[in-house]
C-alpha cells in the first residue's frame, strides 16, 4: 500500500453560519477547497467555539450537529453533517498532546459544532471522512497553541488533515449586518495587512506576540479564540513551513474570512 501523502494544515475563517448555505466568495473558495487537497483518511478540527480550560478532543463515534448559535433562518437549524467520528484518532491526539506535556483528555459525548461543521459541508458534503473536534483555551497564550500544534505535526504524515477553524478578524459587536458587502473598515484592514505581512516573513516571534505587536489587536479580536486556531495550525506545520494565502475576503465591514495553507 502507498504511503500517505503529507498534508497541509490549513486555518480556515468560518464567518457568519450563513457560510453554510450562502452563495458568496468565501463559500465558492471552499466549495473547490475538498477537491484540491490530497484526500485525507481523517480529519482533526480546531474549532473556536470548542472552548475548554485545557486541550480536550471529541471521541464520540457517531458525533452530533451542534446549532450553537442563535437569530438566523429557520432552515439553518434543519442541516445536518452526519460524518462518523473516530474514537481511536480522538486518543491518540490526547496521547500526543500528553506526551508533550499538555495536560489534555477526551470528552467522549462532544458533537460538532459550527466552526467544524459549516466548513467541513461546503469542503466535504458527502460526510464520509472521520472527524475529531479539538478545543481552544480561551485564556491561553498563542504561544500554548503553537505548541498544541507542534504536537499533532505527525499527523499530517498519516493522511490525517488538520484544520483551525476560527476568523481572522472577528468582533461581532462591529459588523454592520445591514451590508453583507460593504467597504472594509480601515482598521480590520491593518490588522490583516499586519499578519499578512508577518506570515509571510515566517516572523514567528511577533506573530506569537500578536496581542502586543499588531495594530488594533484588540478591536480585530476583543476575545481571542477566533484566533489561537490559526496557531494550531502553524505548528502543525513544522518548523519551517512554507506559507500560502489560499484565500482573502471579507463581509459585514470588518468580518475577515482569510484563508491559509502551512506546509
């Protein structure tokens, strides 16, 4: 049997749940996204809206679809993302992370919730590919997440993809949901253009720094968890990955739906 192919990790912004069903930029780019990847055996998906103190995986073997928002259309609430979970993967992600010294377990009942399932429809909406979803630790460092990822870089040897899923720039108090396709507000825009500008230097140091270093940290994420995912899924990467922007786009004035490869 051939071996598997190396996989990218990828971080991927999620956006509003509309993502799901929506015709708009973000969702034709993950619409094409599937079917230009190595096909992955597995895949193991750092959701922001999977919040725990420490590292925790999913390893329910059949996981449920987990609406965990509110306000939108009626229809919204109907989908389902049936794909099967994988119990053994879900473990050998805690025994990874433990081995690194991170002080992680399973949750064996955890479903799916939007930031896994709203992707994962649009890259792979026949549900067939095993899923694990892993946490953020909403008072963790980038720097904890970073190393989270470090320990799952293997992973990505045994047809396994990783994927942070959260938003690049994500401040629900500022959108400006009357106007899907407005103008990008002028400071969402330095803040993209700042990391931007870093990935693509490799600066690691200030990219880990980000909440001190980069403009308007604060307002592009006044909690960070739609962040620390993008982290994962750098040190998923290796040591010295190479950086691609598969994706940029933006909605509401200041919601970035960018989109990374790390290899």
């Amino acid at each position: 049997m051939d071996a598997p192919i190396r996989l990218p990790s990828l971080f991927l912004s999620h956006g509003s749940p509309m993502l799901a069903v929506e015709d708009s930029p973000a969702g034709r780019f993950l619409d094409r996204l599937g079917g230009q990847l190595p096909w992955p055996k597995a895949i193991v998906v750092i959701s922001a809206h999977f919040m725990t103190d420490r590292p925790m995986a999913g390893g329910h073997l059949q996981p449920h679809t987990v609406h965990d928002f509110g306000g939108f259309p009626e229809p919204l609430y109907q989908l389902r993302y049936p794909a099967p979970g994988s119990p053994d993967l879900a473990a050998t992600v805690v025994q990874r992370l433990v081995d690194a010294g991170l002080p992680a377990r399973v949750r064996e009942n955890h479903g799916l919730d939007h930031g896994v399932w709203v992707p994962l429809r649009r890259m792979y909406p026949d549900a067939d590919i095993p899923v694990v979803p892993l946490s953020v630790m909403p008072h963790g460092t980038a720097a904890q997440h970073y190393a989270v990822g470090q320990s799952l870089a293997a992973l990505r040897d045994e047809g396994v993809l990783v994927i942070g899923s959260g938003g690049f720039v994500h401040n629900l108090g500022e959108l400006d949901w009357q106007h899907r396709d407005g103008p990008f507000e002028s400071w969402a825009q330095d803040f993209s253009d700042w990391m931007h500008v870093k990935l693509a230097a490799h600066d690691w140091p200030a990219l880990l720094d980000w909440q001190q270093r980069a403009p308007h940290a604060h307002r592009a994420h006044p909690t960070v968890e739609h962040l620390m995912p993008l982290f994962v899924a750098l040190g998923a990467a290796g040591e010295s990955p190479g950086v691609r922007t598969l994706h940029r786009s933006h909605e509401f004035g200041t919601l970035a739906l960018d989109a990374f490869a790390f290899d």
